[in-house]
C-alpha cells in the first residue's frame, strides 16, 4: 500500500531514510511533491512499543533499564520449555575486554544452557587473566527435569581450613572414614564418687582407679581393692603409685615396695612391707 503525503506531513510523520538521503543530497521538497512512506515505521527505532533489531549495537555508554521490575530478557527462539532440544542451546551475557567477541577475550561470563537430555544449567564463569587465554574457573548449578540437581564449583586444596566450599571431593581427602572410625572407640558410661572413678568404652574397655588408705609403717601388710566394674578375665593391668608424703621427691622411710599379690576379675591384693600415706590404682581391661 502507497501512502502520498505533502512536506506538511512529512515533518509530522517523519521521513523514510531514501527520502531524508535525497534531500541531504540536494533534492528540494515542496508542498506539492509526494513522498511514499510505506516504511515509515519499520526504517527507524522507536521510543515505544515492540520493535526487532537486526545486526550487531555498540553503546558508547552504559544503557540503564528503569523499571519496578528492571531485568533483562534472553530469548532463544529454538528453545521451548518441556521439551528437550537436539542439541545444547545457549543463553549467555558475557564481559569482553576491548578487543571485542571471542572466548579468549572473555572477562567472565554468565550462562545458561539447555540439554538434550533435559537439563538446565546455569555456569558461572570468571577466566584467567592471561592474554589470549580461555582458562576459567566456574560454578555450575544443574537442574534435572525431574526436579533433583546439583551444583559443581573448584576444590579447594585439601589443606585449606578457610570458609571457601566445600565440595565432596575436598570433604572425602580430608573426613575420617568409615575404617577409621573403626579404630576409633568413644566413652559410653562414666562414674565419679570421690577418688572412686571408671569409664567404659562402646567396645567394651574398662578404665577404673582410686585410692588405697594409709596403714602402719614399717609392717608387713596388704589391702583388697574390690572393682567398681568387674573384669572379664584377669589380663588386666594394674598401675600403683604413691601419693606424695611431703618428703623431698615423695621418698620416705615409710615407703615400701609394693606388688600385686592376687588377681581376680572383681578385685586384687596389694602387698607392701610398709606405708604410711595412701596408694593411688589404676587397673584398665576389658569389662564383663
């Protein structure tokens, strides 16, 4: 369709660039000269309304979107949500040094993808700062179709104790394993009533001691110990110490040598030619 117009009109509806070109190069217009404007509305970028721009824009300066709900649409015409592409398609905004478009001119980069295999993912990109090099370091969050998913990002060195992520396989260097803590027996029952104490193990190990009380020097004597927990078997050790006399390095005439007389899995009998002050015990096993 041929719309004809006067100058009048011209300058209110604005002119086609032909027609703009003709009177820059030396073309007069007049008030009876007609124009045809029949792309009038798709030759120039309009302050409104919906508009398609082909070909590559350079902004000399940094545009702003203002809006309540300001954003930024990538639209990929070969995707459509819930169903699969052939191939990966990709959305992406990328930060160039001067030298323009090319993966070793990348700065960073934010992107999402969408797999054939119906995956969303979305990468995190910051590269090296090395001329001419795509290395990079990234963060990937994948969305699987059904709803699980995961998210990928560098392993720190194994050595690290900072607050950096922690990924599985940093978690698996340095965690104990299952092996380990096999080795590793933990306190399940513990007593403490005086001097009188004990702990016992998940597998069963026995820790007891207390004190024996002061008896006539210089006499051949012994004394009962009886357990707090009994033993299983009398292949247990038992530690006997000298609480301190007030003598110079706890050695005094009233101290005598002592050993363990007998062993039985509930108590045992310590011999000694003389003491005057108490006797600590220890006596570890396992328990019954």
């Amino acid at each position: 369709m041929t719309t004809d117009t006067t100058v009048s009109d011209l300058i209110i509806n604005k002119l086609t660039y032909s027609q703009w070109k003709a009177a820059k190069d030396g073309g007069t217009l007049s008030d009876t000269e007609t124009y045809d404007l029949t792309d009038k509305d798709t030759a120039f970028v309009h302050t409104t309304g919906n508009e398609t721009v082909a070909g590559e824009k350079t902004f000399t300066s940094m545009p702003t979107v203002s809006h309540d709900a300001a954003g930024l649409r990538l639209k990929n015409p070969n995707i459509t949500k819930g169903t699969s592409p052939s191939s990966n398609k990709y959305g992406y905004v990328e930060l160039l040094d001067k030298n323009g478009p090319g993966n070793a001119n990348r700065i960073g980069l934010f992107e999402i993808t969408q797999k054939p295999n119906g995956q969303s993912v979305i990468t995190i990109a910051a590269y090296k700062d090395v001329a001419g090099s795509e290395d990079r370091l990234e963060f990937n969050l994948v969305c699987n179709q059904d709803g699980t998913g995961s998210a990928y990002c560098p392993t720190p060195p194994a050595s690290d104790d900072s607050n950096k992520i922690a990924t599985t396989e940093w978690v698996n260097d340095n965690a104990v394993t299952l092996s380990d803590l096999s080795t590793v027996h933990v306190v399940v029952d513990t007593y403490v009533n005086g001097s009188s104490w004990y702990r016992i193990y998940d597998d069963g190990w026995v820790e007891q001691g207390g004190v024996i009380n002061s008896v006539t020097a210089n006499t051949y004597t012994s004394a009962t110990v009886t357990f707090l927990k009994p033993f299983i078997n009398t292949n247990y050790t038992v530690l006997i110490t000298q609480n301190d006399d007030g003598q110079q390095l706890g050695i005094s005439s009233s101290t005598g040598a002592e050993s363990v007389h007998t062993k039985s899995t509930t108590n045992f009998v310590i011999a000694s030619n003389a003491w005057t002050y108490g006797r600590n015990w220890y006596a570890c096993g396992m328990g019954a």
